[in-house]
C-alpha cells in the first residue's frame, strides 16, 4: 500500500501508548505507573472491541484487558477523569490526521484551498440523564446528544467532532464555523446553519460557502447605492426558463453590513413540489403554525446561495457542488447502522456515556482516515472510488485481529493493514452503473445542469 517507513508514520497518527499513558497521568485518570489499568490497553479495548458492542457490558471490558479487574471496579474508573483522557485521545487524534492528508484532485475543486462540509447528528438518551444531555421534550427525548461534525472533503481531514445538547441548534452553534475557516476555503452547508453573522465571517476572511437559499431572508438588489428589497416569488413566477441566476445582496443588522452573493434557481418537477409543500404544511402543524404564501411558492425552486464568483463555482454545476455535502449523510449512517454510536445501555453514569460515544468516535476518526488513504489511492490510480460502508464492514469483522496487533505494536498494525491491502481495494471498490455517475464523477468530468439565463432585476421583482 506504501513503503513501511511512511505507513508506520500514517498509522502512528492514530496514538502510540507513551502519548495514552501521557494523557492518562495529565487528566488525573492514572495517579501512578504501574497500577491495576493500563491506559493504552483500555483505550483500544474501548475502541476496537468495544465500540459495536451493544451493550458493552462491564464484565466484557474487564475480559479484553491484561488484568484481573472486578465490574464494580471499571465502574468506578468511568469517572470525569476518564471522560477527560477519551476526549484528549480524540482531540489528539484529530490534531495528527490533519497533516497527512493527500489531496483528491479534480479541475473543479483544486482552486479551493480545503472543501469543508458540517452537519449535525442527534439521537435519543435514557431520561436519567437529561441534567447533562438536555432534550426538547414533548414529542421529542427528554434527554439528548447531538454530533457536530466538519470534514474536508479533499484531504479526508477532520477538523471538528463535538459533542452538545440535543437542544442545540444548528444556527447558534454556527458560530462555531468561522473559527476553522482559511482564506480559499469552499464552505457546504445545509440550511440549518444559515446565519448572517457566520456567511459574513466567512465571506470576511475571503472564504466561499453554497447554501440553500432560507425562505425567511430577504434579498435586495444595488441599484445605484441603494439597497432594494426584491420579491423573490414575483421574480420567479414570471420565468418561463428551467433555470436562472442573478445577482443580489443579504443585509446584516449593523449599517453597511451586507454580503453579495449569486442566487441560482432551477425548476423543480411537479413531484417533488407537491411533495415539499405537504412536508413543509405538516411541520408548520406540528408546531402549530401555518406556512407562509412565500415558503408555498418557493417550494417549486431549488434555490442556492454563493458568494463565489463563477469562474470558481459555475451556475452550470453549483447543483452537482452541493451534492458533496451528502457524503457527510453516508458517514452519519454508517456511524449509526455499523458503528451504533448512538446506542448505550447506560442509564445514570453520563461519564461513562461520553466514554464509549468517544471511543466509538476514535475509531470513526480510524476507519474515515484508512478510507481517504484507499480513495486517494484508487482515484489516483484508477479513477475509482470506496465504498465508506464496505470498509466498515470489512474492518468491524476483523476487529479482533486488529485489536491484537494494535497491542503488539504499531509496526504489527502497520503490516496487517498492509497485508489486508490488495483485498480492501478489491472488496470495497464501490459499484454502480456506468449511466449513474458519482458525484465525484459529475465534478470530475463537468457535468451539470443547463447553463441558466442570467437575469437582472428591478426593486418592484421584476426583470428585465
């Protein structure tokens, strides 16, 4: 897969056991060498062979380490301690993955400097826990956790992994963003994130981002110096064309606060419109409100939002550019139907709860970087791709043998991972029929929508 030297660095990324046992007497989860746990031999029990284990009863833990440990005393080492060392590996492992990233290469994408794609992912806890995990109640868990996660797309890099409130909304937690943003990046982002303040930092530090266009916002339009507010349904109902793009401007509340943006619109077939407004007026129901006669109309557009010019995002393939952002999608199914991170039979110990949900993130962090070393590979190489949900099963069945040789070394980790090369490329190669292009595919190969009309608009919403 490559020379030795450069494998055992790439693996050494993940932690040695002098960087855990580091850790483990910094956090106060060891007070002294030499005792009952083994901090590394704990952390990879947890991760490799503990992390799809539902539930992961505590007599189970005690059997994977090199010591005789009762129940009642792996109890009592899930401490605030503990869920300090789990996170610190966690962030550790984030920090040293980010420089061994090779580039995905494509026309489309090489201009930008990282391509960056957030979400969020929540789920359900037990009741009892509710005074850490907060949820919303109601019809929804009254206790809940949510994942905040951002990687890059070219590089396989992960940047952020955060775990908050399941009340914590996407928009307030964007805030976050700008934090991790370079001048040259290209941000994907679903509505949820759709805040001012956040587009107006990234557009500040000369970053880009593509969004769904938010029903609630009003656009306007420079005429002259003078902000006029367009009427984007009016503008919409008088086109005949299939698709269409104009310039305007989204206003912050500071004076002369404001970002300039290209809005691409196309058609939605009669199917999809009725189907988002019956979505769109049973969720208004839920919550006891009607939807406006703007989100109704807006139903028959998918609508975007960019600040790139279009030499670096073309109207043509702005649509085919989003669809980057359901790779994050793949990797939060296969992080609940493979690696179950949001299952735990943990009912009162929330220090513990944040244990395995970090240890499974650990070994998320693991397979999504041994991924992006075999995409890079077979699309250099070949212009193949990985299936992330092949490699999940491929590697959660041979947990045990990777378990044992990340014990023994990372040299006997490096050359099982080397061995098992040329099956993962055969195995995990991902099939589909040559008519139904990827998405990496479409971008490579410029393939995209019908260049749409260019129009420019009048303050009253209509064109000319």
């Amino acid at each position: 897969m490559f020379e030795n030297k450069s494998q055992e660095q790439y693996l050494a990324k993940f932690i040695t056991p002098e960087e855990a046992n580091s850790i483990a007497r910094e956090t106060g989860f060891v007070q002294r060498s030499g005792g009952k746990i083994n901090p590394y031999d704990f952390l990879i029990a947890m991760i490799f062979r503990l992390s799809t284990s539902v539930p992961p009863a505590l007599k189970l833990i005690g059997s994977f380490l090199n010591f005789d440990i009762s129940s009642s005393g792996i109890h009592q080492r899930f401490s605030s301690k503990a869920t300090s060392f789990f996170k610190s590996c966690l962030q550790l492992i984030i920090m040293k993955q980010l420089a061994f990233g090779e580039c995905i290469s494509t026309e489309l994408l090489d201009p930008f400097n990282r391509v960056l794609i957030i979400d969020s992912s929540g789920w359900g806890l037990s009741k009892q826990l509710q005074d850490v995990f907060c949820g919303s109640g109601g019809s929804g868990s009254d206790a809940s956790c949510k994942i905040q996660f951002c990687y890059g797309y070219k590089t396989g890099s992960i940047l952020l992994v955060d775990d908050t409130k399941g009340t914590m909304p996407d928009q307030k937690y964007s805030k976050n963003i700008g934090a991790i943003v370079e001048a040259g990046d290209l941000l994907l982002m679903d509505l949820g994130y759709w805040s001012f303040t956040t587009l107006h930092e990234i557009d500040t530090k000369k970053g880009y981002f593509i969004l769904r266009f938010n029903s609630i916002v009003n656009l306007y339009q420079d005429k002259n110096g003078e902000l006029l507010k367009l009427e984007l349904p009016h503008i919409l109902k008088k086109q005949e064309e299939s698709s269409i793009e104009f310039d305007a401007v989204i206003k912050g509340n500071k004076k002369n606060e404001h970002i300039n943006i290209r809005v691409v619109a196309f058609r939605a077939p009669e199917e999809v419109v009725n189907l988002r407004r019956k979505k769109l007026k049973a969720n208004a129901k839920k919550k006891g409100r009607t939807p406006t006669k703007k989100s109704l109309e807006l139903c028959a557009w998918s609508i975007f939002c960019t600040n790139a010019p279009a030499k670096l995002v073309p109207s043509n393939m702005i649509r085919s550019m989003y669809r980057i952002r359901w790779n994050i999608e793949l990797i939060f199914k296969s992080w609940k139907s493979i690696l179950r991170v949001h299952r735990s039979n943990v009912r009162k110990n929330h220090d513990r709860v944040k244990c395995e949900l970090y240890a499974k993130i650990i070994y998320a962090v693991i397979v999504h970087s041994i991924h992006h070393k075999l995409q890079y590979y077979a699309w250099t190489k070949k212009r193949k791709e990985i299936s992330l949900d092949c490699l999940w099963k491929f590697i959660i069945t041979r947990s045990e043998s990777i378990h044992n040789a990340m014990k023994s070394s990372i040299k006997d980790f490096s050359k099982l991972i080397n061995s098992l090369f040329p099956l993962l490329m055969k195995t995990c190669e991902k099939k589909h029929q040559p008519s139904r292009k990827t998405t990496l595919q479409l971008i490579n190969e410029m393939i995209g929508d019908d260049e749409p009309i260019k129009i420019s608009c009048i303050s009253n919403g209509y064109t000319t």
